[in-house]
C-alpha cells in the first residue's frame, strides 16, 4: 500500500512540473500581470538604420537612437472593399506553325461505273 502512494505521489509532482514547463515555454502565466507591458520596448539607430531591442533594466535608448514602441495587441479590422479592375493587357505575339499531321487511311472502294459505248 504504501508502494502505490509513493508511486502516486511521484506521479503528480512529475504531472504538475511536466504542466509548469510546457506554461513557461509557450507564455502563458498565471496571475495578475497588471504591472506588466504588453508592448515591445526597440531604439532605432538612426544613422545605421537598425534596430535594437531596449532591456528590461534600461529606461532610455543610447545617444543617436530613438526610442520605439510596438503594442503587440491588435485588432483586426474588416476586409476594405474591392478595387476596380485593371486595364486590359497588350495581344501576345502569334504562336509558331504546328507540325504537319500524317496521312490519311485508303478510302472505301468506289461503286462500279456505267458500261461504256461499245464500237462495233
């Protein structure tokens, strides 16, 4: 009996870690995260054109960069109404001669003709 508890109680906590991991690997965290931002924090180096992503302990960008900030909750809005359609597109150039098929099978054999005119 006290084998199955044992073995029982491994069995949960093994369960309950197996949850917590795979909650931490794909974001999901429970509790309040009121204080947390839901945006992504980057300075733009101006001159060079890059971006860099602000750490978390950091409230400022470096000289020469400005600072960004992209929500990452969006809405999606509607579909916009179709466009109106295109001018027609130029012929295309006229396409080479095929290839001569092969010849055609005898015909069926034609009726016999009216006797002719005899010379006597």
């Amino acid at each position: 009996m006290r084998n199955r508890l044992g073995k029982c109680i491994v069995l949960c906590i093994a369960a309950l870690a197996t949850s917590a991991g795979v909650a931490a690997a794909t974001g999901v965290h429970l509790g309040n995260s009121a204080g947390k931002s839901a945006s992504l924090r980057l300075c733009l180096n101006v001159k060079k054109g890059t971006l860099r992503q602000l750490p978390a302990k950091s409230k400022s960008c470096r000289k020469g960069e400005r600072y960004i900030t992209l929500s990452s909750q969006s809405t999606k809005s509607a579909a916009g109404l179709q466009g109106p359609q295109g001018p027609a597109g130029a012929n295309g150039a006229a396409g080479a001669n095929g290839a001569n098929g092969s010849d055609g099978s005898n015909g069926a054999a034609g009726a016999n003709g009216a006797a002719g005119a005899s010379s006597a």
